[in-house]
C-alpha cells in the first residue's frame, strides 16, 4: 500500500523530472529558432522557383534615367563591408493593355464630368481624349483611353499666377488632392495616401506626390527624383488644383512570373562599368553605397512587363539602378 508520505515522494520527483523535461524543450525551441535566424544572416535568402512563365522579356528601357558624366568611383559603405546576401529569384509583373473602346470611352466622359467638364471630348484615333471646359477655357483635361492616364491643367497667366495664396497647411493640400484623384478614380490600394508634401520654390504652390505601393514587399520607386517626373502627382493653389498628373498603367499584381537574377555582385560589377543610371545627376565623382537592395523602378517607358532591379543607395537621395533579370532570360 502506498502512503501519503511515499505519494508525495513520487510526486515530487516526477514534478522534478517534468520540469527539466519542458525547460529542455523550451531550450530546444530557442536554439532552433536562433539558428534559423542564423542561417537567414549568414546563407543567401531561399529563392523561389523560376518559372519564366512569361518566356525572354524586354530590356527595360532606362532612357529616363540620368547617366553620370565622366568617371564615378563607388565605395561600398555597407553595415558589413560587403554586397548583401539577395534572393536569387524575383518576380516579374505583367501590365495590361486596353485598346480603344466604347465602353472605356463613356467611362472616361463620365470621369470628366465629375470635374465639370460636360462637353464632348477631342478624340484622336490613338486613343487620346481631350476637354475643354465650356465655362471656362483657360482649364484643359486630357487622357489616353488605354492605359487611363491623365493630364489636367489651368492656364493661368503672370498676373494671375502672380496672385497665387498658398494652402493654409499641408493637409489642406492633401485633401484636396484626394478629392480631386478621387473624382478619377485612382486605385488608392495601388497608390496609398501621399509620402511627400512638398512647397515649389518659384511659385505660391504645394506639390503634393503620390506613390505606387510595394510588389511582394520590395519598394517600386520613380525613374527620376524629380517630383514632377511622378507618376501622379496635384499641385496645389488659391485652395484649388491648378494642374495635376495621373500617368499609371494596368499593373497585374496577381499575373507574374519568378526569374531568375544575375546575382548582386553582377549588377555591381555593370554599375561600375557604367551600365546603370540614376535617378538624379550625382553631385560628386565618388559614390558611397550605403544599401543595396531589390526593386522596381517605372517611368513613362514602362510597357509590357515591369521587371526587377537593382537598388545603389547613399545616405541622400542619390540611386543607381540595375537590371536584376538573368541576361540569359532578357531579349537581345
């Protein structure tokens, strides 16, 4: 028979053993995960499967982008020393093409009326659409049926621009810029609410820029720094938008394609050897990289598909890009 005394006994010798049995578990756990963090620092991120679904793409046209004059010298100024650790594959977005049609017409008739412009509009037979408004023909509207992009302007002259009051504070800017997009129904999931507020230094006015949201958690910049090279972007006086710019095209966020990459120390060695461009002219003959990372880059050139790049990055604003695409997979 068993007694109260020699219970308690095994009791608590078999709480003893329980406890070292959960805390070497938990031991366990801790060292896995530690090492999986490990191995994510020191071994190259795992790279999803390339499919290439999309077969050999285009080259991307650079066109846009600033290429240094003269000889730059590059330094890498990481945290580490070195070129990063990237995936080796990245994923190519498709961007679709709408052809002139009835129904994107009467679509966009209705977009212009939302902004008062009731009359019929200019209509070439490229696709371009454009307004004047009958009540006042100092403001001109234009847009392209197939791919929705907008230009929106009110002439004004010296005196009148002379005239210009700024907007009281910068969120009096943003709202009306958001108003206004939303009349045109910008995708706001596609471009997030503005990152960048800025005062022209010649005139009474508020830029105010917006930007497209990140692919699969990597940054899609514009081709220029400069702001009125966006993509879409209002500008701001006598609390009324004076002009504006919505140059987007039919991103396909759910049709793409993984590709391989030439590999970070590639795109480096090119940048040296003057196949990338910039965003804005570099001030200096030395470029000190501070970051290197994965990315999209757009300008009014992209077309078809919008492909990976390479990112050079300073503590300024100054940025290099790079095709990132395997040349084996990029047409000649």
């Amino acid at each position: 028979m068993v007694t109260l005394t020699k219970f308690a006994y095994f009791f608590k010798k078999g709480s003893v053993w329980a406890a070292l049995g959960l805390a070497i578990i938990a031991l366990l756990l801790i060292i896995a995960a530690f090492g999986k963090n490990i191995r994510t620092l020191v071994f190259e991120p795992k790279a999803l499967p390339a499919s290439v679904a999309f077969g050999k793409l285009p080259k991307i046209d650079f066109s846009e982008g600033v290429k240094p004059q003269g000889r730059i010298t590059y330094k890498l100024e990481t945290i580490s020393g070195d070129l990063p650790k990237l995936p080796g594959t990245a994923k190519v977005f498709a961007i679709r093409s709408e052809g002139l049609s009835f129904g994107r017409i009467e679509d966009i008739k209705r977009r212009a009326q939302q902004l008062g412009f009731n009359n019929q509009p200019n209509i070439t037979p490229g696709g371009f659409l454009s307004f004047v408004d009958p009540n006042d023909n100092k403001r001109f509207l234009s847009m392209y049926d197939t791919n929705g992009s907008i230009s929106y302007v009110i002439i004004l002259n010296n005196q009148e621009m002379a005239a210009v009051q700024k907007p009281k504070n910068s969120q009096d800017a943003l709202r009306l810029a958001l108003d206004f997009l939303s009349k045109l129904n910008l995708n706001r999931n596609e471009f997030p609410n503005s990152k960048d507020v800025n005062s022209q230094a010649d005139a009474n006015l508020v830029r105010v820029n917006f930007y497209r949201a990140d692919l699969d958690k990597l940054p899609v910049l514009p081709m220029l720094q400069d702001p009125a090279k966006g993509k879409v972007w209002v500008l701001i006086g006598n609390d009324k938008v004076l002009a504006a710019k919505m140059e987007i095209y039919n991103l396909e966020r759910f049709t793409f394609a993984t590709y391989p990459l030439k590999g970070v120390a590639k795109a480096y060695e090119e940048l040296q050897n003057g196949q990338g461009v910039f965003n804005t002219s570099p001030d200096l003959d030395t470029m000190e990289i501070t970051s290197v990372g994965l990315g999209y880059v757009e300008s009014s050139k992209t077309d078809g598909f919008l492909e990976p790049v390479y990112i050079f990055g300073t503590l300024g604003n100054l940025k290099a890009f790079v095709s990132a695409v395997d040349d084996s997979w990029i047409s000649k």
